[in-house]
C-alpha cells in the first residue's frame, strides 16, 4: 500500500541523507517516517507530536501500512523529549518559521554534533533563514516545489559557520537561487507582491514603524532586482 504523501513531504523525504536516524518533529500522520521507512531512505524513525491526538493518528497510520514495529512514538513539545543520540537528522515540516526557530533555539544539544536539519517553513521562512544565519547553522541547500497552487521551500542545514543574509536574502536565499529550479520566477513574483503589500500596509498605518518599513523595502527592493536579473537570465547570484 503506498503511503498518500504530498509532493511537499516528499521533497522533505528526498532530503534526508540515506539511512538516517530521523526525528520527525510535529509528525502529525507520521506520513513522512512512513514513507522513509517504506522506501528504505532511513535507517530509524522518531515521530514526535505535541499532542497526543496526532500521535495517536500516526501510530494508526503506522499499523495500517504495517510499520508498527519499526517507527517510535514520543510526545514532545519540540525536540525537549528526544536525547542527543537518538536522531542524527531532525525534521520540522510543516510549521511556521517562527515555531520552527522556537523549536531549534530551545534545543541544547543541535551543535554537539553534525546533526542534519531538515526544515520546512510554511510561513516566515525569512525569520528562519535569519536565525539560523545569525546563530551558527550553515544552510547547505534549498529547493522549491509546487504542491497545489502553493510553493514551499525546503532547507538542508547543518552547524557550522551560518551565513549572515540581506532582508531580500532572507526572503529569497542565495542557496534557492542557486537551485535552478523552474518554480524561481514564480517564487519572486509571489514574494515581490507580499513584500509590495507590506510596505504599502505600513506605509498606510496610522502608527509607524519606520524600522519594520526600511526593512520590508530593503527586501522588496532587492528581490525585485533578482526577478529582473532572473528574467534576464544574468546570474542567479
Ligand atoms: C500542520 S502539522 C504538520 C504535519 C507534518 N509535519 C507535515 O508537514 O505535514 C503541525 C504539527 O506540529 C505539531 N506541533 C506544533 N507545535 C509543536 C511543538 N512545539 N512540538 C512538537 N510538535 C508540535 C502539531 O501538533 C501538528 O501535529
């Protein structure tokens, strides 16, 4: 029986080096272990949930495609359940940027070793981006894909020396351009139009935040130029 996966989870799938001890954070229906499992991608896998109810969907879920012996479950709020040596590649897909840098901030443990970060951020991938930069994980690659009408990304990170990013980077990383894929023009149309919004709401409010302002058309200013240079095909860089 094949595991019902999104073409978003699997590109998360597609990222987890061969034989990986994975931990999957805010697993939900454990559909991704599953499908390591089922595909061979992953040695082990850890599926942890906030709360009991998904987690109980996931061990269903397991034994409904017969992996019940073979994947762990853990009630945890973020990786405070997990001990170092029991994952070598930690997942969080599907969660906002901002509680996917909550999770990793809260974590003592992620650079003792050469942990392989796999992250998913359904919004505000730019916090993420940033943080990461600022607080010692080195982005190795990010790809895009097309579920739907909607685009995710999809970052491999390690720790290491992090790179710090430029508001546009943030929105649109050098390791995205660097991809090649078909999705980019789309990609910066789309951010371009949020960042568009942003300023115009900002500029429009009747209390200012000339910080948060500069900020948004640093970015917006700066992603328009990749867009065009893009369009132009003069360099992904
Ligand atoms: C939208 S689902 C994503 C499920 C799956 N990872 C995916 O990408 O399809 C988010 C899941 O994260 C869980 N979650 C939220 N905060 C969490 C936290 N601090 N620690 C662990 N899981 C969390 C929620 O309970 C929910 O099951």
């Amino acid at each position: 029986m094949k595991i019902p996966i999104s073409k978003r989870l699997r590109l998360c799938a597609q990222l987890v080096p061969e034989g990986a001890r994975v931990a999957d954070i805010g697993t939900d229906h454990g559909y991704l272990g599953l499908y390591l499992l089922q595909n061979g991608l992953a040695a082990h896998v850890l599926a942890a949930d906030l709360r009991p109810q998904p987690l109980q969907t996931a061990k269903l879920h397991a034994a409904k495609f017969g992996f019940a012996g073979q994947m762990e479950f853990r009630l945890s709020d973020g990786l405070a359940e997990i001990a170092p040596d029991e994952a070598d590649t930690i997942v969080c897909a599907g969660m906002g940027g901002d509680l996917i840098v909550e999770i990793l901030s809260a974590c003592p443990w992620l650079r003792d070793r050469n942990y392989t970060l796999i992250l998913q951020p359904q919004s505000a991938g730019q916090e993420l981006r940033r943080w990461l930069g600022e607080h010692g994980f080195a982005i190795e690659c990010e790809q895009l894909v097309q579920d739907g009408k909607f685009l995710y990304t999809v970052l491999r990170a390690h720790p290491g020396a992090g790179t710090p990013l430029s508001p546009g980077a943030q929105y649109v990383s050098p390791w995205l351009r660097q991809s090649g894929s078909p999705l980019l023009g789309a990609y910066m149309q789309r951010i371009e139009t949020a960042l568009r919004r942003s300023v115009e709401g900002l500029m429009g409010a009747e209390h200012q935040r000339p910080e948060r302002l500069a900020y948004y058309r640093s970015a917006l200013e700066e992603v328009e130029e990749m867009r065009k240079n893009h369009e132009n095909g003069t360099g992904n860089l």
